[in-house]
C-alpha cells in the first residue's frame, strides 16, 4: 500500500514538473513570436523558441510560412539585421542548421535531408606575412533557394548560391556555385568495391 502510494506521488510531482516545463517553453515561444520583425505561421512546428538563435538575444527578421516543420535538434542562428525567408510547406530533417548573419531565402516546398547546414557568410581572413582569421568579422552573400527543391542529407549550401526551382542537390555535395533551375547535381565519389 505505502509503495503504492509513493508512486502515485511521484507520478503527480512529475507530471506537474513535465506542465511546469511545457508553461514556461510556452510563454518563451509567445515572447519571442510577439516581435515585431518575427512573422511564423501558427501552424510551424516545433513552437520552440530555443532553436532560434541570435547575437546578445537580438534576432533579425525572420518570416516562415504555413505548414514548416523542423524535426529533432535543428537550430537558427539569425543575427541582427539579417533576413530569413522560409517559404510553406518547407521541411528540415534532424540535425539541421542555419546559419544567417546576411540573407536567406527558402522556397516553397523544398525539403531538406538530415544534416544540411546553410551558411551565408565566412569569417574574414585578413592577408599578411601570415594569414589571420577574424573571429567576429564577416565577408556575407545572400543565399537563395529556390522552389521545390530537394536538398540531399549533408549537403553544405555556401554564402552567395542561388538555387533554382526544381533542382536535387545530393547527399554530402558542397554547393559554392550557383545552380540552375531543373538541375540535379551530384558527388561523383567514385567507390571501388573489391571481392576478396
């Protein structure tokens, strides 16, 4: 009787600890959407301030349409006076990443694989008797996506790439070039298989 009643206990202390926690991811997602310059569709998933980041908590404008999801363990990093653009009907995969101090577009109904990661800029290198990378200055050039696009798992989409509508980027490619629309674009690894 007495373990019985310990784990009901336990059970309600936990579920209130789980509420509590839900409460307070909540109010942070209702604080950070109330901005002005942040436009997300209600029906983005998942309501969860913490996969946005900013610099100093200052985030830049960010705009996403209706029906985008974001699976497991993606995250947003948006500087002040950088724009972010999502398209609807976008999907992003587990482990993600977007990284824009700059700007960048994404558009509708593109999805992305697990791990892709968006970058619009690189730390500047300053040239000299050696070379000395800035860690807090930037060279940036817009990214831009087009629409339904499929972005293949791994794929490093660099500062300055536009990407047409229509267009495949396979698993693992590094994109530094613009690609056009109605384009598949592949890695040529070349494996060697050898029976023993």
């Amino acid at each position: 009787m007495l373990t019985k009643l310990k784990n009901n206990v336990a059970q309600k202390v936990i579920a209130l600890m789980e509420n509590n926690e839900k409460r307070k991811r909540q109010e942070k997602w209702n604080v950070f959407i109330s901005k002005s310059h942040i436009d997300i569709h209600p029906t983005f998933f998942p309501k969860d301030a913490d996969i946005f980041k900013g610099e100093n908590n200052e985030f830049g404008n960010v705009s996403i349409g209706e029906n985008v999801l974001f699976r497991k363990y993606c995250n947003i990093l948006i500087f002040p006076n950088a724009d972010l653009s999502i398209g609807k009907g976008v999907f992003f995969n587990n482990y993600c990443s977007i990284n824009c101090l700059d700007k960048i577009k994404i558009g509708d109904d593109t999805i992305f694989g697990e791990g892709v990661r968006l970058y619009d800029h690189n730390h500047l290198i300053e040239k000299g008797e050696t070379l000395f990378v800035e860690k807090e200055k930037y060279t940036k050039n817009p990214i831009i996506i087009g629409k339904n696009c499929w972005i293949g798992s791994n794929a490093v989409i660099l500062k300055g790439v536009t990407i047409g509508d229509n267009s495949i980027i396979g698993a693992g490619c590094i994109i530094h070039k613009s690609v056009p629309s109605n384009t598949i674009l592949k890695n040529n690894q070349n494996l060697i298989s050898q029976s023993l």
